[in-house]
C-alpha cells in the first residue's frame, strides 16, 4: 500500500524557529554561558580540596560525592521512570566485590573498575526480567528483599568474597585519586542526567512514570527502556562501590549491603525532591552536612534526629522541601525548584501557525483492493465467568467512519482494547490490513497505524501539552528528534486549539481540553485507523460541532478509518457512514444510523420507549 504526505506550503515555517528580539537571544545565551562557568568554577573548587592539605574536609566530600552518585542514579529510575527502587545499593556492593577481588588478584586499578561495572550491569539485567514484571508497592518490596539478600549470599560465598571475614585491598594513600575520580564520576552522572532529559529515552521514561499502558498504544516499547534504565543506574552504583572501596581498603559484607547504610542517599534525594534536575544535588549537600553535625555535636541520637527531619520532610513538605510554597518566595532556591516542565520554556516557543489552518503532517492513506482495514473473526473477551465481547466478527473498509453505540456495559471499550491491544482477546482473531495482530505488542500495533483516545482522559499529567503531543511522534514507524518532534507537536496543538496551554501541564487543563489534547495525541500517532472513545461527551454543541469537522476532515483529507464510540446521536448523525451496536457484548445491528435506530433490539435495549417518539435522523441520547 502506497502513502504519500502533502504538506500546507508553509509545513517548513511549521514550528521553525521563533522569530524573538536579538536583546532576548542574547539574555538567554549569556544565562546559558554564566551557567557553564559558575559550573565549571565550582568543579574547579572542588578539584582544589585535596591539594589543600586537610584530609578531613577531603573525606567529607568524598562521601559527599558518593552519596551524589548514588542518589543521582537512583533517581533516574524513580524520579524519571516513577519505579521505587529500594534496592539501589546493592548495586554499590556487587560493584564493590567485583573491583576489590580483582585488585587484590593484582589486576590494574581500571580493568577492576570496569570488571566490576560489566559484573554489576549484567546481574542488574538478570534481575529486571523478574522485578519488572512487579509494579508499585510489590516492585519497591522486592527490590528491598534484594539487599538482605546479597548480604547472605556475601557470607556464605566464602572461596570468592572471603566471608564474614571481608576482603582487605592492599593497604596504599588513595583518598586524593580516589576523590579525584569521584568528582569526575559526578561530573559525568550529572551530564548524563542532562542528557536524559532531553534525549528521546528520557520521555519514555517520563511516560512511563505518568501512564505505562498509554505509553505503550503511542508507540513506546517499554520493556526495552526498563532494563537500559536500571542497567545504567547499576553501572554508576558500581562505580560508586568501587571507588568507595578502594578508599577503604576493606568491605565486608555489612559494610556494602546493609539497610543501615542502604537507604541513606535514598532518604537524601527524597528529602530535597525526587525528579528534580537539582534535588539530589541539594538533598546531598544539605542532608550530608546535617549528618556530620550531628555526628559530632548529637552523640547517640544522630540516626534518629537524622530520621525525624526526614519523616516531617515527608509529612508537611510532599515531594520534597524544593517544593514547599515557600521555596518559591526565595530567589536561589526558587532556582533550583524549577520542575522539568520549566525548563521548556527555554527551547519551546509559541507556535507560529494558523489557527484556521487545517493541514496536518499526516500521510494520505487510499484503499488498496477489497481487503477491510479491521476485519474481526469470532472475537471473545471473558474475565473468568464475565463474558465482555462475545464472539464478534465485524469488517470495516478503508476511509469508513463507523459509529459504535450501545448502552454502558456493552462491551465498546472492550472491543477497543481487543484492537489496540490493551487487553489479548480470549478467542477469534483481529486483523489489521489482512494482518493478524496476534503476538503484536501495544507499541506495534501503535506503529502499524492505530491511535486511540480514552473514555476518560488520560494524559501524561505531569508534562506539558506540548510534550504530550511530541512523545508519539517521537516513536513512530519514523521517529523524530525530540526537538523536530516539538516543533512538529505545534501543529497538532494549533488544530485541537491548545496553543495557549502549549506549556502548561497536562494535568492543569480541563476536562474538555484534556479531551482536544487526547484527540491530537492520538491524530500524531498518525494513525491509519482512529479509536474515538466517547469524545464529544459533556461538551457544549460549539464543541461536538468542532470534534465532528475534525473527523470528517482527517477522513476526507487523509483517508483515515474511524470507529467512533458516542453516544451523542446528533453528532452521530453528521458524520458517520454506518452504526454498529452492542448488546451485552454481542453485536445485535450493523448499517446506515436511520436503519439502526430502528432496529427492534436497539430500540428495547438501548434507545427505549422515549426513542419512537423522536423523527428519522434525530435521535439522541
């Protein structure tokens, strides 16, 4: 099957770059320039510490520097991707382990550093098929069982971790190579989260934390982005270990895998705020230089002030204290509070196009010989003794708009997660172009060409429109940059009205906007079949009126298929070419909207006594 895309004449202009005065260019570039040197003065700082002379101040930041490492690439995993790993430390230990057996095997300082990164990275990839199969609370729990654990198998693996009796390294004057190599390790993490947020990995990640079965129905392979994930947080935990115990000179098994020392830099980015690009930084800081204070001036109830401050952290300042109301009055700290959303607004910028203009970067689909786009065969939904979709067989043709109706229950959203994939159909087949979608994952089906809206609205909440709407075309059968998928995003928002809200989170939009924001999510799946569940409910006539040109104009100028469940008969009737209904799963009427509505079963099941009343062609609901 051919496509070809046309283009308004001025799609290049279409998201280009904003047309801003020269005073603003120049204000951001000198932030951008004044950031990179405050950043590498600091660095330089720090750089500094050892060659002063003071070995005290110089093992304070190194630990420092070790929490920042550890606290960071946890994060990446629960601040970016929203899984709760408790077990982040263990990591630490077998990073340990692994170096501190090859050093003492007399092997150079970097082979050992890079065995024990390779050693921790495959165990991490071992133990995210099973983890990963958990969600939650059972996800957070397992991970925690992974350090006790460890520490078993520590004490009792004695030919290679030496016992009870820990490994002695050989003894040598290492803190100032080892804080060196620790700065250049937080240096690097630091980037690395840099680049995650902005990189294409770094929104699957993000919609991931938001909604996992929705990332999946707009293209995004999850599975895959888990495991990278959690392999990149456990080889910075290795080298964290490993630095760490070559500045030691001794671990044992208490040492690198217990919950005494294990929770630590968790607690430390908690504390400052989990997902914010500076929050492991000033949780470090803050709770490091805490933890030293009272360990000098607190003797005995350090642990326990150090427990309080956090648990009245957790209780009057959810999310971390960066996200306190005050914090915001405080210029610095307001600085560093800034959520990932605020930064956008750095490199998003108004769209430039017309609201009136109604041409789409969307292929033109046209039907290939007789074979329907969705053809079901006998499909079957059952959850144990309920029966949602009973053996349902249905064809429909390229370019068709189809209205699915019938009474709540009925099995319309059922038979839309058997298409999308959201839910495998117990029996029958689904077929998409003559393909059978059995085996397929929600992410192919998405790229094969099915895009999906959600009776209830689900957005990825806690990101921008504007992101919402790049995060599909950034994993598409031809993915886009995350910058050209910005750009390109402008367009879709233009045409459902959005332009104003470009920046402002999901989550912040009402429901009719959350409604025109799922709607051109799912047009930027670019999809060949278009699942409409329910759109027009609770809108104003202005508004159904608005979504009814929409889809009688992605279908005239696109060619795209639409099945669209409403039950709004008025705004039915305007668009569709023929009505299927439902009946307790089971198809009891397919044709023209005038014959349905007519239609014995239709009219006792679901239209009831009130529907012979009303003239041909104005039924409503």
């Amino acid at each position: 099957m051919g496509t070809s895309i046309e283009r308004h004449p001025d799609a290049a202009d279409f998201g280009g770059l904003p047309q801003r005065c020269g005073s603003e260019d120049m204000s951001k570039s000198l932030n951008a320039v004044t950031g990179w040197a405050l950043g590498t003065f600091g660095v330089a700082a720090l750089a500094s510490l050892p060659f002063l002379g003071n070995a005290y101040l110089t093992t304070i930041g190194f630990t420092v520097l070790i929490a920042y490492i550890l606290g960071q690439s946890w994060d990446w995993v629960a601040g970016e991707m929203g899984y709760v790993n408790l077990g982040h430390y263990c990591f630490y230990g077998i990073g340990a382990y692994a170096f501190a057996i090859l050093l003492v095997g007399n092997w150079p300082l970097w082979v050992a550093i890079g065995f024990a990164v390779v050693v921790t990275a495959l165990a991490a990839l071992v133990i995210s098929v099973p983890l990963f199969r958990l969600q939650g609370d059972y996800f957070a729990f397992a991970t925690l069982a992974l350090l006790p654990l460890m520490e078993v198998l520590a004490y009792n693996l004695t030919p290679i971790t030496n016992g009870a009796d820990g490994i002695v390294l050989p003894v040598a004057q290492v803190l100032q190579p080892a804080y060196l190599i620790a700065l250049g390790v937080c240096v690097l993490t630091f980037m690395v989260t840099l680049r995650i947020n902005a990189s294409r990995f770094g929104y699957a990640l993000k919609s991931i934390r938001n909604d996992e079965q929705v990332a999946e129905t707009v293209g995004v392979r999850i599975a895959p982005i888990k495991r990278r994930v959690l392999v990149l947080s456990a080889a910075f935990g290795a080298v964290a270990g490993a630095v760490q115990a070559w500045q030691m000179s001794y671990i044992d098994p208490a040492t690198v895998f217990g919950l005494n020392v294990a929770l630590v830099p968790v607690a430390m980015v908690l504390f400052a705020g989990s997902g914010l690009r500076w929050g492991p930084v000033v949780g470090v800081l803050v709770l490091a230089t805490l933890q030293q204070w009272l360990l000098v001036n607190v003797k005995g109830f350090q642990a326990t002030l150090y427990g309080l401050i956090v648990l009245l952290i957790g209780r009057f300042m959810p999310g971390g204290f960066l996200r306190a109301r005050w914090v915001k009055k405080v210029p610095l700290l307001r600085a560093l509070a800034r959520e990932h959303h605020e930064y956008m607004g750095e490199t998003a910028t108004v769209a430039q196009t017309s609201a009136a203009s109604k041409e789409l970067p969307l292929p033109r689909y046209a039907a290939v010989g007789s074979t329907p786009l969705i053809q079901l065969e006998n499909v079957r939904m059952q959850f144990g003794g309920n029966v949602a979709v009973k053996d349902v067989s249905l064809q429909i043709q390229s370019g068709e708009i189809v209205g699915l109706i019938g009474p709540n229950g009925s099995g319309k959203t059922t038979l839309f997660n058997c298409i999308s994939r959201v839910y495998t159909p117990t029996a029958g087949r689904v077929l998409f172009a003559g393909q059978d979608l059995k085996g397929c994952s929600r992410d192919q089906i998405a790229r094969l060409g099915v895009g999906r809206t959600y009776q209830i609205p689900r957005p990825f909440g806690d990101l921008t429109v504007q992101e919402n709407i790049a995060i599909p075309l950034m994993f598409n059968e031809q993915p886009l940059s995350p910058r050209d998928a910005m750009r390109e995003a402008r367009v879709f928002i233009e045409y459902a009205e959005l332009g104003h809200r470009l920046r402002e989170r999901a989550d912040g939009l009402s429901v009719q906007e959350k409604k025109a924001l799922e709607f051109a999510r799912a047009l930027a799946c670019k999809p060949r079949l278009l699942l409409v569940d329910e759109v027009a409910s609770g809108l104003t006539p202005a508004e159904v009126q608005r979504f009814v040109d929409h889809i009688r104009h992605v279908r005239d100028r696109y060619g795209m298929t639409v099945i669209w469940v409403e039950h709004i008969f008025s705004a039915l009737e305007k668009v569709v070419d023929r009505v299927i209904a439902l009946e307790e799963g089971t198809l009891i009427a397919d044709g023209p909207l005038a014959e349905v509505v007519r239609n014995e079963r239709v009219l006792s099941t679901y239209l009831g006594s009130a529907a012979p009343k009303a003239k041909a062609g104005e039924h409503t609901c």
